[in-house]
C-alpha cells in the first residue's frame, strides 16, 4: 500500500511538474522569446480554468453554463478565452514601455481573480466550481491518474515541439531581433507593435491552456488556486532558474522549482502540528535563496538560450 501511494504521489508530482512547464513555456514566449513583462500570469490561467470547468461541467442552478462540452471543446475555449482578455490589453499597453504592461497584467489578474470571488452566478465564489470530468476519469484511480499524466505530458511534448518549430521560423527570428533592438528592427521595415501583440496573445492562450489542464485534473477550482505566489512568481523563478530565451530551460526551471515546493512542503508536514505551519514558510526562503544564487553566479540561467552561449564561448576570459 505504501508502495502504490508513492507511486501515486509521483504521479501527482510529474503533472504538475507538465502543466507548470507548459505555464512556463507560455511565458518564455512572451519575455524570453520578445521581452514582454507579463506579471499577470494568474490571470490568463484562472480564465482558462475557469471557462474550461463552465464549458464542461454539469449544469448547477446556483450558476450559469455548465454545458457538458467534451474536454477537448473545454480546452480549446480556454486557449480563445485567455487569448481575447490579452488581446485588448496588449493593443493597449504594448506601444508603451515594458512597465506599464506589467502594471496592466498585475492590475487585470487581480481584477479577475476578485470578480470570480465574489460573482457566484458565474464562478460560484468562494465555493468555485465541482464536477468537472477528467478524462479517463471512469478508470481505477491509480490508473487514471496515470492516464492523465501521460496526457499532460504529451500536451508539453507538442507544445514544446510547436514553440521549437516557431522559434527557428523567421517569425522566430524575427520576435527575437525585435526583443533585442525593436528600433533596428521597425527600421527594417517591421511591424513592431503587431508581431509583440502575436507574441503575447500566443503566451496567454498557452497560459490558458495549462490552467485547463489544471482544472480537470483537479476535477474543481477555487479562487484559491489562482494565489499569484503560486500561479505567477513561481512561473517567472521557473523561468529565471531554467533559463529565459530556451524552451528546454523553462521546462527544466519547472521541473526542479516544483520538486523543491513539493518536497519541502512533503517533509513539513512530518513535523509537530505547531511547527509545520510555521515550517511551511521555508519554502518561499529556498526558492527565493536559489533565486539569488542563480542572478548571482549564472544570472543566464542553467540552460541559457543558444545565442548567450555562443556569445559566451567566445568572449575573451576575464583576467
């Protein structure tokens, strides 16, 4: 029996350890790949939950929707849902600097997260939303977890292989040169505020996409899961650690932040009953200890993207 609970757990573990990395994926996107600050992460997850869970969950008299959509419907709502909330943002705030779209996104994944708090008739408030299927949810629960990881995982691996192909596209390129010198790059003829208003409604309706993921593997959601420590600064330290502009470093940042949050919360809870809730706040300290340590001695992150290395390798040693 112990046996199948680790197995269990591990399970648990390397799904979230997939949606975190397709969340991370959605950012690099936008700041690793083009240079957008987006603060507001908890916002465009917490829209695709949400419209995920409303899109497919059975009808409640207490709050609208509730269709019965098939999961894949579900999903692709969230994608266009996060999708339409950034596009307004972005043609807003994207002409300016970097600092009020971070401004902007803060601003709007609060006002979200409040509005599905209190609006029972659309979120059930406090109480979110229950019953959301999951698919191969009729099968043991072992094995279903199982099956649902496998799903996630495979979503990752296409989400990566897509963002991969993008990247080494002349779209790519392009985002890339905009990232690093925009006035050289509308010199030559781009279109600036367009190709950054793609790259962020792209970001956001991956976003999106993981926090469907998140909310049928959960089979509910709750404002509580939209916490911005949790669904946007563990994202950027991913992100940061993993190594911004690399696909490959924003999956790796997710793998091992998550294991760090998870096991240090599994071995907090060993502890007296006094002490564990106290004890809980360590984890913020390790993360944010490896946060320093990581801008401190390789601020590049521990895959860093392919140019930087290049650049790198080549720079004359410091004497």
């Amino acid at each position: 029996m112990a046996s199948i609970g680790l197995i269990n757990y591990a399970t648990f573990m390397g799904t979230m350890i997939g949606i975190y990395g397709i969340l991370a994926l959605g950012l690099n996107v936008q700041w690793g790949v083009t240079g957008l600050f987006n603060a507001g992460i908890a916002g465009f997850f917490a829209v695709g939950a949400y419209l995920s869970a409303l899109l497919t969950a059975p009808p409640s008299p207490e709050r609208i929707m509730g269709w019965e959509l098939p999961v894949l419907v579900g999903w692709l709502g969230a994608m266009a849902g996060a999708a339409l909330i950034a596009w307004p943002i972005g043609r807003v705030c994207l002409r300016f600097r970097s600092d009020y779209l971070a401004i902007a996104t803060i601003g709007v994944a609060e006002v979200i997260r409040l509005v599905l708090r209190t609006e029972e008739t659309l979120s059930g408030g406090a109480r979110g939303i229950t019953g959301v299927p999951r698919p191969f949810g009729g099968l043991e629960y072992s094995l279903s977890q199982f099956a649902y990881f496998a799903l996630v995982i495979a979503v990752l691996l296409v989400v990566y292989w897509a963002l991969e192909r993008q990247l080494t596209a002349p779209w790519g390129r392009m985002m890339k040169a905009i990232r690093d010198n925009e006035q050289a790059a509308a010199a030559m003829g781009k279109d600036v505020e367009r190709r950054r208003l793609e790259s962020f409604v792209l970001g956001a309706a991956i976003m999106g996409l993981a926090g469907a993921l998140y909310v049928h593997f959960m089979r509910a959601i709750t404002p509580e899961a939209i916490d911005p420590m949790i669904a946007t600064f563990l994202v950027w330290i991913m992100l940061i650690l993993g190594g911004s502009g690399n696909n490959r470093g924003a999956i790796l940042g997710a793998v091992i932040i998550w294991l760090i949050w998870s096991m240090s919360e599994f071995i907090t809870d060993q502890l007296p009953a006094d002490v564990a809730t106290q004890a809980k706040y360590v984890r913020v300290f390790l993360i944010g200890l490896m946060l320093q340590l990581i801008l401190r001695f390789r601020p590049e992150g521990l895959l860093p993207e392919e140019s930087v290395q290049r650049t790198s390798h080549l720079s004359p040693p410091r004497s």
